[in-house]
C-alpha cells in the first residue's frame, strides 16, 4: 500500500536542540535523499518540503517525493500524517514524539487507499536506543509503528538521530502466517 511506503518518503535531517521538531524539520525547501531496498530493486527516493497549507492537526506541511505527496503537521510535540503518498487517514496517525525518548500511543480510524475505505487500528512504541551512522555509534529514537488491517499487519521500524533525523527504516507484512520484508530505507543525504 501506498501510504506505508510512503512512510520511507519522510526522511528529514534535524535542526536545534531541545525541541521536538528536531526530528522533522519541516521547513519550506528542505530536500532529503535515501537508498531504498525493495529485496528486488534498489532506488533513489527523493523528497522535498514543496507547500504549508491549513490541516486538521493546523500548519500541515506537504512533502513531496517521487513516492507521492505527505502531509504532516507537528501539534503538542508530536509528528502526525494525515495523508501518506494519496492514502488518507481519518483522523492522523501519529509517526514521532520528537519532546519525549519513550512513549506508547494508540490510534483508530479509518484509511483511505487503492479506492477503498479500511477501518484500521495502530499503535506507536517508542524509545531511546543507538544505532551506527556513518560508522559512527549514536543515540537515536526508534520508534515501532503497527498497522493492524482488517487483511494484514504492517510493521514499521525507524531510527531518527538528533542533529540527522531519520536514518533507517524497514517495513514487513503479514498476512495469516506469512511474514515478508517490503523494504528498507537508509538516509543518504539532506539540507
């Protein structure tokens, strides 16, 4: 589905100390690259902060790629999308708490994709780990998104870096007891 793949498409580098947004910096003309690995091809995503329009969640920010248009919107800390590559969600799910290292959030609603209406529910698990960038070890926040669909379950596991942002990601589906890898994301560069 699109708007889990578009989920790769939300690579930003930080800025600031201390504040939330740090791990999304949404700021107009700020461009992103990553690797993406389907397990059958390999390609460049490319993405840009392209327009600031008014959303449910206020000053929602469009994200354009060639993975299709998000839209975010930070609000009392926390990244939301309420549109991910065309597929709607009904009301935003959230993606991030940039202001705390752990944290479980809940969602329910409804998404929007291929034409069709799902009723959906998903949950959010974050907490304070380390992963290698550029060699390097560094803290991160990883964070566990789970969408649980009335046919599948979708599993996406990110790292984000203060000072970088998102520096890998990896997406898996199950549907009844087959488990299969989607893709995989790593930050190649940014503003």
């Amino acid at each position: 589905m699109r708007f889990l793949i578009c989920l790769l498409a939300l690579g930003f580098l930080a800025f600031g100390c201390g504040r939330p947004h740090e791990y999304f910096p949404l700021k107009m003309g700020n461009q992103w690259r990553y690797k993406v690995n389907t397990g059958m091809d390999t390609f460049i995503q490319n993405s840009a902060v392209s327009d600031v329009v008014p959303g449910e969640m206020g000053q929602t920010y469009e994200v354009s790629g060639n993975l299709g248009v998000n839209r975010l919107a930070w609000k009392d800390g926390v990244l939301w999308a309420s549109t991910l590559g065309g597929d709607r969600f009904s009301p935003a799910i959230p993606l991030l708490d940039g202001k705390k290292e752990s944290i479980s959030l809940t969602w329910a609603g409804s998404i929007y994709a291929s034409g069709r209406t799902m009723k959906a529910k998903g949950t959010l698990v974050q907490d304070k780990g380390n992963v290698l960038v550029d060699s390097q070890k560094r803290s991160a926040l990883t964070t566990l998104l789970t969408i649980t669909l009335p046919d599948r379950i979708v599993i996406v596991e990110s790292s984000y870096v203060r000072g970088i942002g998102l520096v890998n990601q990896t997406q898996r589906t199950t549907i009844g007891s087959t488990d299969r890898f989607d893709r995989g994301l790593e930050y190649l560069g940014g503003p």
